[in-house]
C-alpha cells in the first residue's frame, strides 16, 4: 500500500462519521507502515470545521506512518468545498510529528497557519489557496528548510483570503532564504506583473531551474520585465500560462529560444479593464 486517500462526505458526517476516527482505524491497520503517501480529503463539512481534528488525530497516530513521506491536507472538490472556503489551521506539528516527510500539499488558507515551518527534509511545499494570508507569507519567510527544493504558492486575490502586497512576498526571494530552491512558484497573483517585475533580475534566478508565474494577472508589462533579464535566460523552464498578455508579446516569447509556456491566453472584459486569477473561489 503506498498512497490512501481519506475523506468523509456530508452525508457520512451528518450520520456520525468523524475523520478521527477514520485515521485512527487506519493506523490499526495491518498495512499502515507501508503507506508512504497519504491524502485527506474533506474531513466533514469542511466549510465550517477545522483540520484541527486531523492535525491531533495525526500526530497522536504518528508512530503508526513510520514510511509516510507525501501529505497532502485539503484535496477536495469544489462540489465538496470552495478552496477558499476550506477552513484548515495550524499544520506546524504535521512537520513535527514527521521528520521524514518529503512533500506537503495543503488546498485552502482560511485560517491556515504553519507557526512554526521547521524541517529537514521537506523538499516540497505546496499551497494552493484563493487568497494567501500575510500571515502565512509571513511564516514561510522565517522557515528553517534547508532541503527545500519547491516551493508553489497560489496567492489569490483579497475578496478571497490575500491581505498582504509585493512586501509581503519579496522576502520569499531573498538570497539564502531557501538555498536548494530550484522551482520557484508565485501564481494566481492579482499582482503578478509587480512579481513578475521584482523576480525578473532577482539573484535566487541564479539557482532556479523552473520559475513559475502561471494562472494570473500578468499582462505585457511584467512579461517585458522578464524578458529583458538576461537571468531569465538560465531557466530551463518558464510558466506564464494563463495570462493576459497581448499576442505581439506571445510571438515575442515564442521567438525568443527560451522554453516558455504562454498558452491559455485569457480575455479581459469588454466594459472593464478587470483581470482574475484563475483560481478564487
């Protein structure tokens, strides 16, 4: 057995199926040991409750996962829960409780915090969220992971969860922050052209493999920054899929010998200049 996904529907939970329970009966198991990767789905009507349930149920079963080295908090559909209305919590003793986790994929940010982000291991982190908390920004800049090889944040917008600006990101980008960092992702921005602007002649491109500015509001203005840096040119992978960059600046892109993808180019609206991320909601 090497991944199980655990989850409990609306109908389960209203006739008493709790996730706790679920998780407890799964490390019984004869086959706990061998998981290696393990998914939480909705956790029972998770617009209104907490993973606080899970993260408990979790570490106090953490000898029970002694091969677990993929979590991933929060997969669920949008006909199960909104991403932002997923309601999550403080996942820092997940990290604790697992010292040999490679991987953590967490889906929603409302009330999502990582208090205290310290691992040795963790080689990748993944948020994906209508709307990143400074908060959050803002534990991930203090974090101690020295073996972080991806990082991939899905900011959002502010009607949905985001409340910082490009000051709250940039300290993400800082030389040393993450010196094993070789995919580097900040999308579905509604401030993905002064991202775009920043990073584009930022040193941390010195040690990326992959920049990743896809599913956002880039227009040809951030895109021109990028393509001016020569420190750009060293990516072996560029994502600016899902934009709003005119198509002069796609061909330009196309042109340019570098391994960009400028696909799903998206429409403003006629009677208003408005531009969305690809994910909110």
């Amino acid at each position: 057995m090497a991944e199980i996904k655990l989850k409990v529907d609306y109908d389960d939970y209203e006739e008493g199926k709790r996730i706790e329970t679920e998780l407890e009966k799964l490390a019984a198991g004869s086959d706990s040991a061998a998981i290696t990767s393990l998914i939480i789905g909705d956790w029972g009507q998770a617009y209104e409750n907490s993973s606080e349930d899970v993260v408990k149920a979790m570490v106090q079963h953490k000898d029970s996962f002694p091969a677990l080295r993929k979590l991933f908090i929060g997969e669920m559909s949008y006909e199960e829960c909104e991403i932002s209305w997923i309601v999550q919590s403080d996942l820092s003793p997940l990290l604790e409780a697992f010292p040999r986790l490679e991987s953590l994929t967490i889906q929603g940010g409302n009330e999502l915090r990582l208090s205290s982000l310290q691992h040795d291991r963790l080689e990748e982190l993944r948020i994906i969220t209508g709307g990143l908390s400074s908060a959050v920004l803002a534990d991930i800049a203090g974090a101690r992971l020295p073996n972080l090889r991806k990082l991939e944040l899905y900011l959002g917008v502010e009607d949905y969860g985001f409340d910082g600006g490009l000051e709250d990101v940039l300290p993400l980008i800082e030389p040393g922050r993450f010196p094993n960092l070789t995919y580097l992702g900040l999308k579905n921005s509604e401030l993905q052209d002064d991202i775009a602007i920043a990073v584009a002649d930022a040193p941390i491109l010195e040690q990326l493999e992959t920049l990743d500015l896809s599913l956002g509001t880039l227009t040809d203005e951030g895109a021109e920054a990028l393509l001016a840096s020569d420190r750009i040119k060293g990516l072996k992978q560029l994502d600016l899929h899902y934009h709003y960059m005119s198509d002069d600046m796609m061909k330009r892109w196309q042109q340019s010998g570098l391994q960009v993808d400028v696909s799903d180019k998206q429409k403003t609206d006629d009677d208003e200049d408005w531009r969305y991320p690809s994910i909110t909601e």
